[in-house]
C-alpha cells in the first residue's frame, strides 16, 4: 500500500507541477512497450511499467539520482512481495519500507 501511495503521489504532483517536463522525457522514448505518447490525465500513468515511470521521472529531472536509486530498490521489494516467494519479510524492513519512501518522496514533493 505504501508502494500506491508513493505512485499515485508523485502521479498528482507531475500533473499539477511537472506535466511539461514529464512529456518533454515522455517525447523522448524508443521503448515500444510504452504505447502513451503525452500524459493528459491521471490514468494516462497506468499505460506505462512502473519502471520506466521511473526513468521518465529521471530524464525530465523530476527527481534526483538518489531518488531514482530509492524509488528503484522499493520497486524490486515491493514485487517480491507481491508475488509468490518464499522470502521472509521483518518488520524492520517493512518500517524502512515506509519511512524511506515517505521521507524521501512524499515529503520531498509536496502538493
């Protein structure tokens, strides 16, 4: 859930900030997959792997390198844990989880 908060957070504060720096990137694509040529609205996101969200965050400069790092390393936790694993997670990770994506995106980008 902190992984769609984050998400939908920074969807909201690309369209009310950053929508012509996030399409300028977005113009900038050769990934076939990704079949959005310009975001207009909120769902225009969901046309796109988190992971190349990601990338365009970064090409537009969105978001630091160290953010991008982060958002990165949060993406492969969140997919180990949402798909069937035998791995183990602590609460401790869960905490770090949450406190690092809070920290270092929410509040780093207000609305």
């Amino acid at each position: 859930m902190a992984w769609i908060l984050t998400m939908d957070h920074m969807f909201a504060f690309i369209l009310q900030y950053k929508l012509a720096e996030f399409n300028a990137a977005l113009s900038q694509n050769t990934d076939k997959s990704v079949k959005v040529k310009i975001i207009t609205q909120r769902d225009d996101f969901t046309e796109m792997k988190e992971s190349k969200f990601i990338d365009f965050c970064r090409i537009g400069k969105l978001i630091s390198n160290d953010v991008r790092k982060i958002l990165e390393q949060k993406l492969d936790t969140r997919n180990s844990c949402a798909h069937p694993s035998g791995i183990n997670i602590n609460k401790s990770k869960v905490v770090d989880f949450i406190e690092d994506l809070v920290d270092n995106v929410i509040l780093k980008y207000p609305l």
